[in-house]
C-alpha cells in the first residue's frame, strides 16, 4: 500500500541520513595525505618538514618534545586535540610552560596538515606567541 511505501522510503531516507553523517564523521577523523612541502616552503619562506610541530606559531623545540611526550607526534593529531588538554600537557611541565596559550594551535595543525599554506600564513602572521592579537 502507498502507507507501507511510504514508511519504507522514510526508514531509507533515515538510514541515508546516518550513514551520510557516518562517513562524515569518518572523513573528519582520517588525516589527510601529505601535504606538498616544497609548495609549503616556497609560501612560508623556508623549508618545511613534515610534522615538524614547531613550525606552528607559539610552538618552539621545548613544547615540541612535550607534545611529543604525550603522544601528539604529528600536525593531524594536533589539529584533534582538544585546547584543554594542551593546557594540561604545558601544566604538567611546569610554570615556565604555563604562560602558553595553546588556544590556535590545533587550527594551525589542520591547516597545515591538509597543505592549506597560505591561510596558515595568514593566520601565523596574525599571532605572536600562538595568541590571537588584540
């Protein structure tokens, strides 16, 4: 019956959808393929290796090994991470680490994680220290 036809196409339709937000958010978490470093260099202006942390603005050697330390090894996982627990990483390190502000850096991380160099210059030029300016 068109009742029965109906009710079918909607039960699809719902299923389309959580399959659709499913892949969504699959695609989200999948990192991006490497990036074009030689592209990367040419808009940042010196060279650039592949995860290297510190090219993120307010992210110097130090900090790098204590992301590295808590498992955040590359610019994808550091895009995934969630602000408060860098916070907590810099905490754990001690005073000298505590006037960070990691607030940017995941954003940074995801835009050069998926190779978007000109908006990571643009908002690189933006901060100083990782901070937003005021």
């Amino acid at each position: 019956t068109i009742g029965d036809l109906r009710a079918r196409l909607w039960n699809h339709e719902a299923r389309i959808g959580e399959l659709q937000d499913a892949l969504a958010a699959q695609y989200a978490a999948t990192a991006p393929p490497e990036p074009d470093l030689v592209a990367g260099a040419v808009v940042i202006g010196e060279k650039v290796r592949f995860n290297d942390l510190t090219v993120v603005e307010g992210i110097g050697p130090k900090i790098a090994d204590l992301l590295l330390t808590a498992g955040i090894k590359t610019w994808w996982q550091l895009h995934q991470a969630d602000p408060e627990h860098l916070r907590r990483v810099l905490a754990e390190a001690g005073p000298r680490f505590q006037v960070q502000d990691p607030t940017t850096w995941p954003e940074q991380a995801g835009l050069l994680a998926r190779g978007q160099w000109q908006q990571f210059t643009l908002l690189a030029d933006r901060l100083k220290g990782g901070r937003r300016g005021e």
